[in-house]
C-alpha cells in the first residue's frame, strides 16, 4: 500500500478498525485481506448463499483513497478528528 509511505509511523489498527465495521456491515465470514501495491484485496464470505453457481465470496480491491475514506468516517463515527494524509 502507498497510503503509509512518507509517514513517520503506519497506523494499521485504525485501518483494521475501519474494515471491521465493513466487514461487519456487510456480514462476512471467512474474511481474507491481502495487501497489495494498488491497496487492498478483501475478500468475505456471504452466508445466505448457497445456490449451485452462485459465488459464496464478495472480492473487493480496497484503494488507498477507499481506506482514507473509511478511516475518517470511522473517525467522525466516533466524534473524533480525522488523521491528516500527506500526499
């Protein structure tokens, strides 16, 4: 990931928090995170499906604009001050 380069330190548990609640607002099991150059693949199991053809994982590429994104909305959740991104 690009989104912690140039930074003093990399915050993970504010990432992981953030998708948590993805995670959890959408229901996934069985979830599977690889880091990549581009961001993030996550990859989650949804339980209700179970037809013959039917695809039991949603994979999703998680950009480091979708992880700013998701890490000051977890912040303001929480009444908090967003963290700042240098470019």
């Amino acid at each position: 990931m690009k989104l912690f380069r140039g930074m003093q330190r990399s915050d993970y548990q504010d990432v992981l928090r953030a998708l948590g609640y993805f995670i959890d607002d959408h229901g996934y099991t069985d979830v599977r995170i690889m880091e990549t150059e581009d961001g993030l693949v996550l990859q989650g199991r949804v339980a209700e499906r179970r037809s013959l053809g039917e695809a039991s994982y949603d994979t999703f590429l998680i950009t480091d604009e979708d992880i700013k994104t998701m890490v000051r909305d977890a912040f303001m959740r929480r009444g908090q001050k967003p963290p700042a991104y240098s470019e």
